[in-house]
C-alpha cells in the first residue's frame, strides 16, 4: 500500500475572533508538537488567517482557507482569491464543502473551477464529497459520489492533482453526532479510491489521500483511523478545542 500520509484537518467554519483564533492555535501547537507522524491543518475564518500565520511560525500546524473564489482579483465584493490565501499564509483549501452547497448555492461547476484555481496557485485542495441522509436512505450513496467526483474533477489529467485531497463527509454525519460507523466510512472511501483509479489511474488512486468528516471526535477518531482508506479526518466542532482537537491528532498515542 501507498505510503499516505494521514492529514488531520480542522475546519473552524464561522467561529472564533482574531484573539481567540490566535489563542487557541498557540495552545494546540504546544500539544502537537510531538506530532510527528501526521499532517496538521486548521482553517480558521479568512478575518484570523494572517495572525494566525504569524503565531504558527516553526510549528506543525499549517493553515487552510475555507473557501476560495476562481478569480484571481476583481469586482466581486465579498470574494477572497488563491493569491490572498497564499499571501496570508495558507497551504491548503476546503472546496465544496458541504454547506457551502447546502446555503451558498454551490455546484459541483463552481467547485470545479475553484479546484482549477487552488491548483493553479499552489494551494493544497480538500475537496469535499458526500450524501445527505434521504440520498443514503434511496441508496444513492455511490451515484451521488460519481457525479460529485466526476464533474468536480472535469477537465483535470493525473498530474495535475497529485497533491489533491478528498474528504468524504456524509451530510447527515455532521454535526449530529451521528458519526458514520468505521464500516460505513470504509466502504465510501474504498469506492471513492475505486472511482479515482478509474478516471485517473493507479498511482494517483493509490497516492490519494482521503479524510473522513463527520461527529469525528477523541472517542472515534483511532478506529477510523484503523480503516485501511481513511487517511485522516475533517474535524468541525472537536477541532474548536485545542484539548480535543490535539486528541484527535494524536489518536495513536492514546492509551
Ligand atoms: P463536525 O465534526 O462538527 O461534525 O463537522 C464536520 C465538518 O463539516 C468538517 O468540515
């Protein structure tokens, strides 16, 4: 099996003020810093990514935006490009993400050429796939994963998206508490690996790294993690609290 590394991500969605943004990174780069084994991100609101950048300086915690416009700069207020991510600090970026569907009208056009962009700039993009719970419930799972891939990933060859990042994350497991079972989040994951090795080929299949988000939290995160295609989490609520979200990160060190 591919040597992947496991990428252990926190998405902050719309909480936490510069101060305490800043704060909370500090006290999870004392508690990671051990933490060798694994890739760390966390993306904070766009307002906390410079101080954070700043505070995170020779630590192993890297910065993501959580979204990003495909525009590089323009007349489109409210908007924040690849360039101002990449200047504020960022690694990576979340596209696609679940709500960003659910209440900003995204598609899987527009994630399509938000993916172009990150590439473009070098960002590392987390794109994010997953079914709601009457998708699951009429047994559309795979197909949904088909169309959300497919078109997501529409016009892109191989080597383009060596450094892509997948994270499933069914719509009913987030923020519910209702975590997918390991069986469950393996199965998605092994069908998402299918479905990449198909359009794409093997080694991009096998270099792929995929995340699981949903209810991740300390208490689950090593027996997904023992699933052999998950290679890391896409953590929100656990991730708000460096005391948590440093458990999650260090899941294997755990007694
Ligand atoms: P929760 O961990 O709060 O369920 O959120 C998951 C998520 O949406 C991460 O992007």
């Amino acid at each position: 099996m591919a040597d992947r590394k496991p990428l252990m991500a926190g998405n902050w969605k719309m909480h936490k003020t510069v101060d305490e943004a800043v704060d909370a990174a500090r006290n999870l780069a004392d508690r990671v810093s051990g933490a060798s084994g694994v890739e760390i991100m966390i993306a904070p609101p766009f307002t906390a990514l410079a101080p954070m950048a700043d505070a995170l300086q020779n630590t192993r915690i890297g910065l993501g935006g959580q979204n990003l416009f495909w525009e590089d700069e323009g007349a489109y207020t409210g908007e924040v490009s690849g360039p101002m991510l990449k200047s504020a600090g960022c690694r990576y970026v979340i596209i696609g993400h679940s709500e960003r569907r659910q209440y900003f009208g995204e598609t899987d056009e527009t994630v399509n050429k938000r993916l172009k962009s990150a590439i473009r700039h070098g960002l590392i993009p987390v794109l994010c796939v997953g079914e709601t719970e009457s998708e699951r419930e009429a047994e559309k799972t795979f197909s949904v994963l088909d169309k959300q891939v497919g078109d997501g990933l529409k016009g892109f060859v191989a080597d383009e998206l060596k450094t892509l990042v997948l994270a499933y994350e069914p719509v009913w497991a987030i923020g519910t508490g209702k975590t997918a079972t390991a069986d469950q989040a393996q199965e998605a994951h092994k069908y998402l690996r299918a479905l990449i090795e198909k359009k794409f080929g093997k080694d991009l299949a096998e270099s792929l790294r995929i995340l699981y988000g949903g209810s991740v939290k300390p208490g689950n995160a090593a027996e997904l993690m023992g699933m052999p295609d998950l290679d890391g989490a896409l953590v929100g609520g656990a991730s708000l609290e460096a005391a948590s979200f440093s458990e999650i990160v260090l899941y294997d060190q755990n007694p």
